[in-house]
C-alpha cells in the first residue's frame, strides 16, 4: 500500500473490524511482500451512487500491501455520500474523476485509458477483494508469462458482507463463451495483461450489462487464459439494487447478441449437444467444490 509521511491512512468506521478495517493486515502484508519486483497492477472502480459499499471496495484495493499499484476510480456524478468516501482516500488514489459518463462500461473504457500498469482489473463499487489477491495473481502471471488472462474464485456476499457461499470459477473457455452465452468466469475475481486489452481494442463501452463477457472472449481469442488455484480472489455482493438484479433483461438481450457475434453457426444448430457439453464443462468445478467443502481443499 503507498502509505504516506505526510498524512496518516483513515480509520476504519466506527463498527468496522477484521477484512479489510483493519490498518494491521495491510502493514503486515506490506512487510512481508516488500523488496520484490512486482509487476505493476492498475485496478479501476466505476462508481455511481454506490456510496454504502464504496468505502470497503477502495480500502480492500489499498490495504493489500501491494507496493507496486495504481487505482482508479471513475465516478460517474454521484449525488449520495460517495465523494465524501472517495475525497477521504484521495491522497492514495492514483487518479479519480466525478462527471456525467455514458454508464459502466463508459466509465471502466475511461479508467483504463488512465491506467499504465502491466496487470489491469476492474473491480465494481460493491465488490471487494480478498488479502493477499494482487501478491497471488502477479506471481501467477510471472510465473506463466504465456497467459493473458487469468481468473480466481470468488465469495457470494450479501447486503452486510457476510459469507453466502463460494463460487467456483472455471478454466477460460472461448468455445463455450461464445457458444453458450456462459462463462463461468466471475468478473471480481478476474486480471489480464494491458498488452492484450490494447491489442484487442478494449472494453465495449455500448453494453450495459455484458461488457466482462464480451470482453473476456476478445482476452481469450489472443492469447491463453487459466484459471487460478488456491482460494478465492475477491467478493461479489448480491443485493437488491445491483445490476444483476435489476438489468436481467438487458443480460439476456446482449448474450444473445454476443452469441451472434462470436459464436458458430454451425454449434447453433445444435442446442441440445451445447447444453449436454457445458454440463459435463461445469463437472470440474462441481468437483474443486466438493473437495472444498469436504476436505477443505483449496484447488
């Protein structure tokens, strides 16, 4: 975390202890990460009326005492409590800006043009990671220099942030991306390589809703993706005023488009054979969670 000289890091809330309240973890995670020629990870968060979460999304960015980081937070003119949040971090932010934008999408397309790290993510205003996720991914991608996309599992949280269950990402898979509308890849728990991202001409700023899925299948068709082992990257939180919830339609209109563009025409005509393959695809993250659940293992 680029702690400063000149000013101390916030608090944590009144009420707020443990992940990621507590200024100890992030000491303890910078001690032991220091040293190291860590490639340079650039996350952005799109922000809008998000002013409830936002404040545990940009402290689970800072206090992952990850020296070598940049973050970004594009909000698009929020009229809650939000830029009182953001003002608090603004000594460690890299940049944030506060203007109308043209939705979510528009808003990460502009994060990103910002961002000068070799390692990019995006992660929503009411999403978090987990400790030590920037350390394990960057040894990842270090280690398997081929890869320009990986992605983790990730936890389903609620409202209050409390553990629902845990999802199970799977193997990047183009063919069933593009075939079958379905992925399996949860966007908190996802990083590619700024090279690809550039080479593939960035995120669609037109989706309001399937802008990751459209843009995973571009990472993918460049270059190999992986998933990541070990335990989960990040949290993504369900509640009643997310996109997930509230955009279903638009979801279900622009997969079908996607489908269009990206899958096979030939595959169409066979949607029973589709949804047998993507069955038997799903199988091996029905077995990491039953070693999970039962053994504890965290493959």
């Amino acid at each position: 975390m680029p702690w400063r000289e000149d000013c101390a890091f916030p608090a944590a809330p009144l009420g707020k202890a443990g992940w990621p309240w507590d200024n100890r973890s992030a000491e303890l995670l910078e001690i032991e990460n220091k040293g190291r020629n860590w490639p340079k990870i650039s996350v952005v968060t799109p922000s809008y009326n998000q002013g409830q979460f936002i404040e545990e999304t940009i402290r689970s960015v800072l206090i992952q005492g990850y020296s070598n980081l940049e973050y970004i937070i594009i909000d698009g003119g929020s009229t809650d409590n939000t830029l009182e949040v953001i003002q608090k971090y603004a000594p460690w932010l890299t940049y944030w800006i506060s203007e109308a934008d043209e939705g979510q999408a528009d808003a990460i397309s502009k994060g990103f043009q910002q961002a000068t790290g070799e390692i990019l993510a995006w992660q929503n205003s009411d999403d978090f990671y987990e400790p030590g996720a920037f350390k394990h991914v960057a040894q990842f991608f270090t280690a398997n220099p081929d890869l320009v996309f990986v992605n983790g599992d990730v936890n389903l949280v609620d409202l209050n942030s409390q553990f629902k269950r845990r999802i199970f990402a799977m193997h990047p898979s183009r063919f069933f991306a593009a075939n079958c509308g379905q992925h399996g890849w949860p966007q908190p728990g996802c990083f590619w390589r700024k090279s690809a991202y550039e080479q593939i001409g960035g995120i669609d700023p037109t989706l309001q809703f399937c802008m990751d899925k459209d843009l995973f299948i571009r990472l993918v068709s460049v270059g190999n993706g992986r998933r990541v082992s070990g335990p989960p990257l990040a949290n993504f939180r369900v509640h009643e005023q997310a996109k997930t919830t509230t955009l279903a339609h638009v979801a279900q209109r622009e997969t079908e488009s996607i489908i269009k563009k990206y899958g096979n025409t030939r595959w169409a005509k066979h949607p029973r054979l589709l949804k047998l393959l993507w069955w038997f695809y799903r199988k091996q993250a029905a077995l990491r969670m039953r070693l999970n659940r039962y053994f504890g293992i965290n493959y």
